[in-house]
C-alpha cells in the first residue's frame, strides 16, 4: 500500500468509526486563505500556516463539500489501487450525476471537484500526481538526458523538433542519465523552437524546457527535481513585462493558491536571465514598446509589494523602469537583431558573464 492510499483509507477509517460510534462524522481541513498564508524568510517560499477548519456530515452548509470529498478520495483510492491514473476533468465527470431518490446533483462544475481534490491533497499531505490524478500535458523540453518513464527508456536529445512532451506526473521518473550544466526555462513555446532548431541545448550543453504561459505543476516539480537531485541551475527567460516577472516569482517563491506545496515545487535559488531593463538599453529594444495597460500598472504595483521583492534594490528598479517606460517588451523582439541572435549571442553572453538577477 503506498503512502497516499494509507493516508485515504486513515480518512475513512475516522469517518467509519465515528458513524458506528453514533458522532457526527468530519474531516479537519487545512484553511487555505490569504490569512494564513504567509512569506517565511527563512525558507524563502510563501507557507501555509496550520490552522485547521471541521467539516461536518450533519451541518446543512458542510454537508455537500463533505460528500464531494468523500467521493474523490473514494475514486483516488480505486485509481492507486488498479494502478490507473485519471485526469482533472475526467474526475469530474466521473462524479458528475444526480444523487438517487433525489433532484440533487453531485457536483455542478469543475471547480468543485478541483478543491476537493486541492483539499484531499492537504488532508494527506500528498501531491495530487500522487493521488493519482493529473493535469493536462503542457511544456516540451530537450537536452543531454535519458530518463526511464513507466518501464520506457526516453533519450530527450532523440525526439525530433517536438521535444518530450512534460507529463503532469513527474513524481516516478528515473534519470538514467542528466549531461547538462544549467537549465535554461522559458514561458513560450515559439522561443523555445528557435532554441531548438539552433541547438542551443547542444551548443551550450544545457536543458531547455518551456511551459505555454504560467509554468505547470509538473514543469515546477520537473525543475525542482533537476535542480535538487542533480544540482542544475536554473535560468528564467521570460518577456519584460509584469506577467513574465510574476511566473519567476511563481517558480521561485510559489503561489497563494499552492502554498501548501512550495517546498515540493518551489526552486528556491532560480535566477532571473532576462529581458530586463538593461537589456532593452543594451541592445536598443525601445522600438519595440507595448503600451502598458491599466492592468499590467496594476500588477506592477503588486510585485512591488511582495516581501521578497519589496527593499530590494535590483527588482525595485526594474518594477519602476517598466513603469517608468510605460511600455512592456517581449522575448521575441530580440529577433530584430537577427533571427539567430538570440542564440548566438544573447543568451551565450549573459550565461558567460553571470549577467542575472537574484
């Protein structure tokens, strides 16, 4: 029996014993709020402090979030126990019906059966991926790499222009092999293509990994594995504009919505690589200006008072140039240069000299 479905069947062990018992059946859950969540300085990632919520079977505004979770542990325990995994939606149609003899239904939407599953994860102290339930695959990544997945042997340097597809679960892959110096991780698919077609993984022997926008729990977790168990830094090359610095601070100090997991995903010494506001003045990157939105002001404002961000001087200035040039820049303006330059000297230069943020 693994860890996860010992921890399940303890949840309903509990529940079992207090219906016999004639007690109002529970389940203590961890409360996830802006309340408790805080940045911890000395671990360098946002914390969930332990302040426990009872949700209880005879409580009119308890009992259908009570049955829901019942129901999801259920069907994780039935998933680890055939050895099957299903993903997010797939459990949610799974669970999706009216109750017999009534005119309610389970669950209504999807968002549901995800925070019940967040909530399962935070009762067990498990990952989600170890519940055996996924996410949608979503990233590529290429490099000096054989890694061993579900009995297959998988060399990421032999797949042809599409890369490895990143799976949600990363937990049980074995690395047979990792020939790399750093890894260098990107927010967009088409910047990593042109990485690819330049074999810059090659060339400068590294791993080059990428996510479609805001950075995945299986990318996290695949970073943080790379970083951790093999000692690879990891380089964050993301547009000049407040939503490519808000995903480094994602991947570096974690999310409000996830900061029960920062320390399984968390990569607590990334480094930022780029585009920064010297960038823009060292390679002449104005004419390539987006106009700032009220929003993006807005986020700016934001990161400006992250306590990992707030009184450092070297983020502080970057905030305030953006917003000083009220304009954002993205990665691929660097192609005005040459189509190449980004792999020829850009990224070359800035990894020689160590030309980071911290």
């Amino acid at each position: 029996m693994t860890k996860a479905e010992a921890e399940i069947e303890k949840l309903g062990k509990k529940i079992l014993n207090e219906i016999r018992e004639g007690k109002n059946p529970s389940m203590e859950v961890p409360i996830r709020s802006l309340g408790t969540i805080r940045y911890d300085e000395n671990k360098r990632c946002l914390v969930l402090e332990k302040k426990i919520a009872k949700r209880y079977f005879f409580n009119v505004s308890h009992i259908r979030k009570f049955v829901q979770t019942v129901a999801v542990a259920a069907l994780s325990k039935e998933l680890i126990e055939m050895g099957k995994t299903s993903h997010l939606r797939d459990v949610y149609y799974r669970l999706v019906r009216t109750i017999p003899g009534t005119n309610i239904d389970l669950v209504d939407d999807q968002s549901e059966t995800d925070r019940c599953i967040e909530d399962l994860e935070l009762m067990t102290g498990k990952l989600r991926e170890e519940l055996h339930i996924n996410a949608k695959k979503s990233g590529s990544v290429v490099g000096n790499v054989v890694i061993k997945d579900q009995g297959d042997v998988i060399d990421w340097s032999a797949l042809g222009s599409g890369g490895w597809s990143i799976p949600s679960n990363v937990e049980n892959i074995e690395f047979k092999k990792v020939d790399a110096d750093y890894v260098i991780y990107m927010e967009k698919e088409s910047v990593w293509e042109r990485l690819h077609e330049d074999r810059v993984w090659k060339k400068l022997n590294c791993i080059i990994m990428c996510s479609l926008g805001q950075t995945t729990r299986g990318i996290r977790r695949l970073l943080q594995r790379l970083n951790k168990e093999h000692g690879l830094p990891i380089l964050v090359l993301v547009d000049f504009d407040p939503w490519g610095y808000y995903i480094y601070s994602v991947l570096k100090y974690g999310s409000i919505n996830l900061a029960h997991l920062s320390e399984k995903l968390c990569v607590k010494n990334a480094k930022f690589l780029g585009i920064t506001a010297d960038d823009i003045e060292r390679y002449n990157l104005k004419k390539h200006f987006i106009r700032l939105k009220d929003r993006d002001i807005k986020r700016i404002d934001e990161l400006l008072n992250y306590p990992w961000f707030k009184g450092k001087k070297v983020w502080e200035r970057q905030l305030n140039m953006m917003k000083k040039f009220k304009a954002k820049v993205e990665i691929q303006s660097l192609s005005s240069r040459g189509l190449t330059f980004i792999s020829e000297r850009y990224l070359p230069e800035k990894i020689k000299n160590e030309d980071w943020l911290d």
